[in-house]
C-alpha cells in the first residue's frame, strides 16, 4: 500500500466531545455590577471590615449597671448589619446565597443572553417533556443550578442563543429517550466491554484550579472482537454514554456553588479529561463497526454534552500519526486545538496529569485496572 493510501485509510482521531461554532457576531453585553449604597473612594473590602467592627465594638450593656443611653437601639443594630450585607456583596467574586443558604447567580442586565435564556425553560421543558440534563431539574424555582446547564449550552455556541435553544432542547428529548441516567447505572456484558473504559479522580492536576478533576480513561487496545464489541451499535453506545454520563456525575454539578463564567471570560470549573489509549492499535485499517461506532460516538457527545471537555489526551500515538496531527492544526480553531494533546507514548501523561496518574501513564497510583472505576 501507497503512503497516500495508508494516510487515507488511516483513522479519524476523536476530536472531541463537543463543537466549537464560530465567535458570535454580537458582543456580549456587560454584567451589571451590584451598586454600592454611596459613592466612596475606600475599597469594598475596607468597608466591610469598618462594618464588622462597628458591629463587633456596639456596647453590651449590663442591665444591673449600664445606662440606657449606652446601649444600641434596635435601629442602629438593623443599620450596622444591613452596612455589613451592602458590603459584602460589594466585593467582586463575593460568594452569594440566599437567607436558605442556596446559592444564587450574579446579577445579569435584561438583555444578557443567560437572563432571556433562563425565561425560556419552561417553554423548553414542557416541548420536550422532560425537564433533567445531569442530574439537574431544569426549573425556575432552581436558578443556580438550571443556569449552570443553560451556560454550558451558551458557552459552547459561543452566546448564540438561538443555537444553544436548539441544542437544549434536542438534548431534553433525546435524554427522555435514550435515559443516560439509567445506562450509568446498568449492568453492561463484561465479554464485549471489559477494561475499555475507567474513571479516575485525580489531585493536584497541574495548572488545574480544581483540587479534583475526572479522567475518563478510553482503552481501545483492549478491545479482542470488533465485531462482539461494536458490531451491536446499540449496545456498544449503550455502554459508552453510561461511562460518560457516570463521569459527568462526578463533576459535582448538582453540589455546586461556584457559577460558570461567561463565554470568553474564563474557564468552566465544572468539565473532565478524557485519555485515549491507541496502544496496540492499528492505524494503518480500521475496522467497519469500531469506525461506525467512532462516528456515532462523536456525534452524541458532541450534540448532548456541550462544555463537558476540558483537555483530551491521545496516548501511544504512532510517531506519522503525531505528524499528521500537527498538520491539522492549521485548519482547525485555535481554541479546539488547545483542548488536545497527542502523546507518542504512554508515560508521557505524567508530566500532564501529575504523578498521581497509573503506573502505566508514568505515574505512581498502581494499574488502571485496580483503581479505575468502571461500569
């Protein structure tokens, strides 16, 4: 065989769970900052401080021996607390909730793609009748958490949203259809599936700002029948949406506090790495199911779990494949290139991941099949 057809005949790498549509033509509108009760030139963070101390130094008076002009009316207490609130929420980044102790979203204008996004769930949900995307019930008497779904959809149309509407809404129909929730949850046939896939939770991933981040391990090395493993499409889709749906469990959305930032305006806290081992595989042919199988893989990730990927990695990459890699970053967008990385070879991951990856990876934590999670 030519080096053309080789080339040719060679798999399509995974590119990702998710699309990246070009930048929107409209800018996005600014957040409305929360107004502080009166202009000042102290710092929030001095007011707060002046606030609690007002606070903490009002007179406890001695019924037995204290005047009544030295104790705090009921008004100067209402007032010194209402200061310390006022300046809280002054403070950029300030943790907010409300008196229930949930937590509540930054204030956004009227105009903001979020705030006319957000009016539209309950049209949405009662379209598709059904109203869950991760674990999450999308409802307007649960803000925070239905905002962080309806962000991932805005962010990964780059705040076109009427793209992110769309994609919502196919995805509210297809999760009642195909119920991921319950795939993650099956028994799926050890004989077709066993070793291909594993969940991790690592520490002190370097340049990561979580204290914990989700690998998803992809084996395609250990894959000995094609035709059993993949040549019931169903079955085999079955089992890889159950791995990604238990991996998005595990990115504490429903638990989560920390709101996702806007399109362009920095990273999503709430995402996972995905590792792809070719260790063993052949790119010189690929067989007819394992490539019908990739394809329909891809397309459902990328329609049904948007800004769920944060890095991938593709491990034991032959070095003509690393090659051919390079070459595609010319015509793909910068900001999906970012998100991969190819690896000739396994121990390679370490000096990505950390030292706490599987010996394997040149890591330290044992062998991925006694500590990986699997389905």
């Amino acid at each position: 065989m030519s080096a053309a057809a080789q080339v040719e005949a060679a798999p399509v790498i995974d590119l990702g769970s998710e699309k990246v549509d070009p930048i929107a033509k409209e800018k996005k509108p600014e957040e409305q900052k929360p107004s502080i009760p009166a202009p000042s030139t102290e710092t929030p963070e001095k007011k707060l401080e002046e606030a609690i101390a007002s606070v903490a130094s009002a007179p406890i008076s001695d019924p037995d021996t204290a005047e009544k002009k030295d104790e705090p009316s009921k008004k100067e207490v209402e007032e010194a607390t209402a200061t310390v609130a006022a300046a809280q929420t002054s403070i950029p980044g300030a943790p907010t909730s409300t008196q229930t102790g949930e937590p509540t979203w930054p204030e956004t204008t009227t105009d903001h793609p979020l705030t006319t996004f957000f009016e539209f769930v309950p049209e949405l949900t009662e379209q598709a009748a059904y109203n869950e995307v991760y674990g999450i019930i999308l409802s307007k008497t649960n803000p925070f958490h239905t905002k962080l779904i309806l962000q991932k959809f805005l962010r990964a149309n780059s705040n076109d949203l009427s793209k992110a509407k769309d994609q919502l809404l196919d995805t509210l129909k297809w999760r009642k259809e195909f119920q991921p929730s319950k795939a993650a949850n099956e028994k799926h046939d050890p004989e077709r599936f066993a070793g291909l896939g594993y969940i991790l939770d690592l520490e002190n991933v370097p340049d990561s700002a979580n204290k914990k981040d989700i690998v998803t391990f992809n084996i395609y090395g250990a894959v000995k029948d094609n035709k059993k493993t993949f040549g019931d499409l169903d079955g085999f889709l079955r089992w890889r949406v159950g791995l990604m749906e238990r991996s998005v469990q595990k990115l504490g959305l429903e638990t989560a506090t920390q709101p996702i930032p806007d399109f362009g305006q920095g990273p999503d806290p709430y995402q996972g790495f995905q590792v792809h081992d070719y260790l063993q595989v052949s790119f010189i042919r690929m067989d007819p199911n394992a490539k019908a199988a990739s394809k329909k893989t891809i397309e459902t990730f990328q329609r049904y779990y948007p800004e769920t990927l944060s890095r991938k990695f593709f491990v034991n990459v032959p070095v003509v494949m690393g090659w051919l890699f390079s070459a595609m970053k010319l015509f793909v967008a910068k900001e999906t290139i970012k998100k991969f990385t190819v690896l000739s070879y396994g121990n390679q991951l370490a000096a990505e991941l950390g030292p706490a990856v599987p010996n394997e990876y040149g890591g330290t934590l044992g062998e991925l099949k006694e500590v990986g999670e699997t389905l």
